[in-house]
C-alpha cells in the first residue's frame, strides 16, 4: 500500500482528501521527503537519458539533403520502436526551415496545414520553433528538443517527490519515461498539472491565493496541451467548498462569497489562455486558426488505439456515418465522464467536508483518455503523476503500465508488418492487448480513484470504508475495487476484444488502403508506403494530438 504523506504535518493538516494543507505553516519538508525529491530527480534523470538513447536509435548515421537520417529511416522506426514525433516533425511543417509558428500559416481546402502553422497550441508551438534553432538533421533537432524538455521532467520529479515522497520514483523510473519522455513535447504540461497540485497543496498563502495560482498553471497547461482544462472545474468546486467551509454561520454571505471565489478560478485560467494566444491571433489570425480547424477534422482510424475504432467502427456500413458519429458522441461522452466525476466527488464533499479534488481530476482524465477519439501512446505520462499522487492498489499501476507496454512497442511493430503484408502475429496481438487491456483498465480507475484516497491525507492508507458506494456497488469484498480488475471488467470487454482480434486482418487491409488520406494521430508514422516522409507537397497527411 502506499505510504503516508512524508511532509512534516506536525500542524495545519487539511481535512481529508484536501491536498491543500499537508505541513504546518513555516516548516519545511522532513529529511525524508527531501532525500526522495533528491533521488527522484537523479534517477529520473538517468531514466531520461534511457528515453534519448531509445531515440537517438533511429537518427542518423547519414543524412539526405533535407537533413533527414539514412538509411531506412522507416523501416528502422518501425521495427526498432525507436520512433517520435520529435524526429518525424523535422519535416513537413517548416521546421526545418525555423518558421517562425502561426504567423504565415493557412489549411488548405484539403485540410494540409502550409505556411508553419503547427497542430498544437502554441505554447508547444513555440517549444518546437525553439527546439529546431540550431539544429540542421532530424537528429539535432531530436537533442535540442531533448534539452529542452528534459528540466520539465526533473521538474515533475521534485514537485511529485515533494508532494508524494518515495512514491515519485513510479515517476522517476516508470518505463513511460523510458518510451514516451522525448517522443513527443509532454513533459512541459505534466508539470503544469502537478506544478498546480503542489501550489495549492502549500503550507503558505490563502485559499485564494493558492487557488489562484493553481489555476494559472492550469491555463498555461491547456496552451501547451489541452488536457489540463479538465481541472478547473473540479478546481472551481473545491475553491467553493472550501470557501463555505471557512464562512462560518452566516450561510448566505459565505455562499455568495464561495461562488466569486469558485468563478474566478475559470477566469484565470481561461484569462491566461486567451492572453497566451491574443499575440499570435493578432500576428497572424489564419494561421492560428488553421491549427484548430486541423484538430476539427482529425478522424477516428486505424492508428488511433481508440475503443470508437476498434470496438465502434463495425457498427456502421461506410467510414463518413462513422466518423460523424464519433465527432459528435466521444467529446460528449468526455464531458459525461467529467460531470460524472465532479458528481462522485461532490457527494464525498457532502460526506466528509472536502471535495477529493485530485481524485476528481484522475477521474476525469481517465474518462478522456477512455472516450476521446484519439489515444496516443504518449498520453500515459499524462496518467503517471496520478499513480504517484492516489493511494490505489498497485495491480492497478502494474496492469495499466503492462497494457501500455505492449501498445507502445507492439504498434510500431504492427506496422512493420504491413510492409511485408503480415497481418497477424505477435506484433498484432500486442496491440489487441494493448488497446483493450488499457481501455479496460482506465474503466475501472474511474472509479478507483474516485473510491481513493490521496497521499497527502492523513487517514489510514487504502480505500475508502466500506460505508461509501457512490455507485452503489455491492461486491461482497471490502470495497469496489478489493476484487481483482479482471473479475469486474473481464466479461464486459471480452467480446469487443475477440472482435478485434477476429477483424484484425480486414483492419490491416482497410489502414493500408485509407491512412495516407486520414486524420491519423501523432503518434505513428503514416503506414502503407516505404518511407513515413511527407508527400510531394512536403506536407504531412496525418492529424496531431496536439490538443
């Protein structure tokens, strides 16, 4: 189980569940939580150097005239898994010739993207333009990005070291850290999210202060990727009931003040969006745009790893009902999943005096990664601060991370196949296991994190009692998830998983036909051709997730 908090909290501890108050105002973190975020931060960054050296497999030795590596640079992405968008993007938006982001950009009626707009928000944009400076091949271009981002991954180590103790070394030595650290531009806006969590979980500042800050590091987040404008809402709930809390008697006044304070949390997050963006609107509106039109025609395919391609698409006769479908229903069923758990964790509010903010947001990031039409294998690093930051069983952690092994590594070998027209085998089966072992899994997070308790709380380590059932689930064992995931999800994902693996084969054949015209995601090259280059055009053919 997981440990206690490891800050000193000889004082000014928040009720449970609040990451808000975990050491006594004027102390500092006990020698034990200071030698964990010294050790996390050292192993993290030998682990980081793992992940550029996994990289740095498929540069060079040579070099084209565009400054791309030779020999068989596709061939050595797929069967090497040494693939990343890091090193695939050198091309095909201008990067090579350090186009400065959005300003002369356009989409094309096509839907190509020209002019150096990218298809990430602009933060990240920035990071790319920033990365390929000094760089002339795909392979310096892949260490300038590497610099870049590697300080926000020891960042995220010494704020989870802090935060969680030794737990922070699931972060440090995580073999996501390993595949994903450098494959794409994630690292900056993990530590937004966790730089968020820490700021409100100080021991210095009001409610208001540390609630304010919180949610600029939300907003600077939702301008790197978007996935972080998940958390204001539950933030904005927590502010409020943590605002009626400290009101006192008189109920309408600390009502009225706990909504000004709930709001402003929106405010500034969504005020620091908009003033990120306001520059490059101004500079250049159609290129800007451009980016957000492009992740609006993005598409559900075959390299999505979505449960809407694998276990949806058959439903439907023709590929434009079942893309039409899936626009409308993924990001509604995304919104669900986040009333649902703002829902679960306003009833623990009501039970113990403070909404579970983290478990909230856990939640909800579960049922994005689950219901959005996309997911990329790199999005697991978005998830690993929430195995660090949550009291959940570690069967939980060690399937999750078993699931997206087998996903991360056997995708790229599934596509080395098709260049030999192998339909099955092994690499195959990997990638069954992978979408649905890791779908299945996310379903049961949901709830165990909402069920869980944080690593900042002073309760005893586990689960909830036995008494809360926010969706009434009798399972005759001590809590929801004291039974193992396979006998709660098992049954309920068996078919769709046998229905992949029946449909394998018509999958490969539809990819082949269809990738080089699709919305794919960004984190496989195009599949069906020797060489993941850009076309003639120069333009890359496949969506990004850089939402």
């Amino acid at each position: 189980m997981a440990s206690e908090t490891t800050s000193d909290t000889s004082a000014a501890d928040g009720p449970p569940g609040d990451p808000g108050r975990g050491t006594a105002a004027g102390s500092g973190p006990s020698p034990s939580t200071r030698a964990a975020a010294a050790a996390a931060i050292l192993l993290c960054g030998i682990t980081l150097a793992f992940g550029l050296l996994n990289k740095h497999r498929c540069t060079g030795p040579s070099f084209d005239e565009n400054g791309r590596s030779t020999p068989n640079y596709a061939e050595r992405n797929y069967h090497d898994a040494c693939y990343s968008d890091i090193q695939f993007l050198w091309l095909g938006r201008d990067v090579d010739n350090h186009v400065l982001p959005y300003v002369h950009g356009d989409i094309t009626p096509d839907g190509r993207l020209v002019g150096g707009t990218l298809e990430y928000p602009v933060l990240t944009g920035m990071l790319i333009w920033a990365g390929a400076a000094f760089a002339d091949t795909d392979a310096e271009f892949l260490l300038g990005s590497a610099v870049l981002l590697a300080p926000f991954g020891l960042l995220t180590a010494w704020l989870l070291g802090r935060l969680a103790g030794w737990r922070a070394l699931l972060w440090a030595l995580g073999p996501p850290l390993v595949l994903y650290a450098f494959h794409n531009w994630d690292l900056p806006v993990v530590a937004a999210a966790v730089a968020a969590f820490f700021v409100l979980q100080s021991p210095r500042g009001s409610l208001r202060s540390r609630a304010g800050w919180a949610a600029v590091l939300l907003g600077v987040g939702a301008v790197l990727k978007l996935y972080p404008a998940l958390f204001v809402v539950p933030l904005a709930l927590y502010v409020y009931v943590e605002s009626r809390r400290g009101a006192g008697d008189d109920r309408d006044v600390g009502r009225s003040r706990a909504v000004r304070e709930a709001l402003r949390v929106p405010l500034l997050a969504g005020g620091v969006v908009a003033a990120v963006n306001l520059p490059f609107v101004l500079a250049g509106f159609d290129g800007w745009w451009a980016s957000i039109e492009f992740q609006g025609q993005r598409q559900a395919d075959g390299t999505s790893n979505s449960i809407w391609y694998w276990g949806v698409r058959h439903l439907f006769s023709g590929d434009v009902a079942f893309q039409q479908f899936t626009d409308v229903v993924s990001p509604l069923a995304v919104l669900t999943a986040l009333a649902l758990a703002c829902g679960v964790g306003w009833d623990r509010a009501q039970r113990e005096g403070s909404f579970p903010l983290l478990q909230v947001c856990a939640a909800a990031l579960c049922g994005f990664l689950l219901l959005h039409k996309v997911h990329s294998p790199q999005y697991t690093l978005w998830l690993l601060p929430m195995f660090v930051l949550l009291r959940v069983r570690w069967g939980w952690i060690a399937g999750y991370l078993a699931a997206d092994v087998a996903l991360g590594v056997g995708v790229f070998r599934w596509y080395g196949d098709f260049e030999q027209s192998v339909a099955d085998g092994f690499a195959a089966q990997a990638v069954v296991i992978g979408v649905w072992g890791r779908a299945a899994l996310l379903a049961g997070l949901f709830v165990a994190f909402l069920t869980s308790r944080a690593v900042t709380d002073r309760t005893p380590a586990g689960p909830l009692s036995p008494g809360y059932r926010p969706f009434h689930v009798d399972s005759g064992a001590d809590s929801p998830f004291d039974v193992p995931p396979r006998d709660v999800l098992g049954e309920a994902v068996a078919d769709s998983v046998a229905d992949s693996a029946a449909g394998l084969r018509r999958s490969s054949d539809d990819i082949r036909g269809r990738t080089t015209a699709s919305r794919a995601p960004d984190s496989t090259p195009p599949i069906g051709s020797s060489s993941p280059e850009p076309g003639p055009d120069g333009q890359r053919t496949r969506s990004d997730d850089g939402r």
